[in-house]
C-alpha cells in the first residue's frame, strides 16, 4: 500500500473522497502553499524545495561580518528535508509552550498539510481599518503583547507579521509559518530584539491612531519580554539609527514602501528607547 495513503488515513475525520482530493493535491506539486477543501474543511499544503535559496542569504552573512551585526546573519540554510524537520521541531516547541500553533497533519519528504488557523490577523485587520480603527489598533497591540508573552517563554518567531498571526479566541493569538530559526544564527536576546523590531516595520505602518498605538504596543511587549532582549534591541538601534539620515535622503527621490516602514519603525524605537542625542537635548533646551 502506498505510505503516503496510510499516513493520510490517520488524518482524524477523513473520508475517501478527502484521502483523494488531497493525495491528488500533493502529486501535482504546483503552488508552494496551497488551501485544499476537504469535508470536514479546509487543510494547508505546505512545498519545501521549490524555490532556490535566495543570493542575498550571502550577502546577508557578509553585511554581519563586515559591520559585526549579528542580527543581520540570515537563518542557516537548509535541503527540504532538513526545513521541514526544523518547522516540525519548532511548532512541537511552540506548542509545548503553550503557545497556539497550527497541527502537523502529514508530513513527506517535500510538504507539509497542516491545519487551517483562520481567521489570520491580516484578514482581520482588513475587515476592521476602515469600520473600526480602535479595534484594528487594539488587535496590533494585541500582537505586541503575545510577542512579548512568547519572548518571555524563551522563543522567538523569526519574521513576525501580521499574516503569519492567527485569532485563536477571544483573548489569543497564534503563531504559523515557522522557517525561519534565527536563535541558530544569533543569541537568542537578539533574535528576540530583531522580532520586534521586524513587527513595528509592519505595525507603525498599519496603525490607524498613529504614536498612541505604537506606544501601547511597545509596552505591551516589554511587559513580558526578558530585559535582555530590550538591551539588544537598544544596541540594534544604535547601529540602525546611522542609516536614517541616508534613508530619508534616499526617500526624497523615491520613497517606497520598504523604505517607509524602515523609517517609521526605526524612528520611532529610537525615539522610545534611546536618550536623546547631545544635539537634540540642547535643541529641546532651547524650545523650552
């Protein structure tokens, strides 16, 4: 008997008729991540080894070298095997965190089938920005707090987004998409230091009551998150802030999206976290 349809039979309430929607979803190998609907409802199929890895994962680990920044190394490179190995590992981590995770329904030696966990934050996000700012600003800070509870829990996600955040109840968010394993590149306080500033990037970007948000945000992840990772993310900051002369410069020409999101976030972390420079305390003094 095929192995592939012995494992699939284990998958709870599937009938025939989903055992061959989903093995004939699996043969055809197209998208990398793909929603199947089976009876009981929606699954995830998730491909490994369809993409190369990206050429700036090198210059990524040059940039670090070179500047001696180990939150620029990019997350160890690995065969299809060995990524779904780690995103296994890290999910069963997460979840004996406590922390919600979608389930591994099947996994092969090239994809993964996991569980559906919608509504994801960015879907709900979508339905409150425009119908119900505070709600959409509270769900940011929400996001924030459970970062925060995660660090705290000695984790990290790796690339933090509002899309890889799901509604797990009332007063829960989850965690998904787990390739990224930063911890195995840098300390783990860094790791934790480069997830929040990686979610402010989206954050200040998305927040529809601006500064009130960010700083409701920033709090409530520094409630649970180790002292340590705040020290990283000041030492970070201090690097990143030489760049932001030259960034806005760059913005006068062209000012993208990437670009506006780096902007804001480092601004504004700077702006929370580090003392004000010489220069700026003397101006302060001046307008007061």
């Amino acid at each position: 008997m095929d192995g592939r349809l012995t494992a699939l039979e284990t998958i709870p309430n599937m009938t025939d008729g989903d055992i061959e929607t989903l093995l004939a979803a699996l043969t055809r190998e197209t998208r990398r991540v793909e929603r199947v609907e089976l009876s009981f409802g929606a699954v995830w199929i998730k491909r490994y080894g369809t993409e190369r890895p990206p050429v700036w994962t090198k210059a990524q680990t040059a940039l670090a070298g070179l500047f001696g920044q180990p939150f620029l190394r990019p997350s160890p490179y690995l065969d299809s095997k060995g990524m779904i190995a780690r995103e296994i590992r890290r999910i069963e981590t997460f979840a004996e965190k406590g922390v919600p995770v979608p389930q591994v329904l099947y996994s092969s030696g090239s994809a993964l089938v996991l569980s559906d966990v919608a509504p994801t934050v960015t879907a709900r996000l979508d339905m409150l920005r425009d119908t119900d700012p505070a709600g959409h600003d509270a769900l940011l800070v929400a996001c924030a707090a459970h970062l925060g509870a995660l660090h705290g829990k000695g984790l990290c996600h790796g690339r933090p987004h509002p899309r890889d955040f799901f509604v797990a109840g009332e007063r829960r968010i989850g965690f998904m998409d787990f390739e990224e394993e930063p911890e195995a590149a840098m300390p783990l306080a860094t790791a934790q230091a480069r997830d929040l500033w990686l979610l402010f990037l989206q954050l200040t970007d998305r927040a529809r009551l601006g500064k009130a948000t960010a700083d409701k945000a920033y709090a409530a992840w520094r409630t649970n998150a180790p002292s340590a990772a705040e020290a990283e993310l000041a030492a970070m900051l201090r690097f990143l802030g030489k760049f932001l002369s030259p960034t806005q410069l760059i913005g006068r020409v062209h000012m993208g999206s990437d670009l506006r999101r780096f902007l804001a976030a480092t601004r504004y972390l700077s702006e929370a976290l580090l003392p004000p420079r010489p220069a700026d305390a003397s101006k302060a003094g001046k307008d007061d």
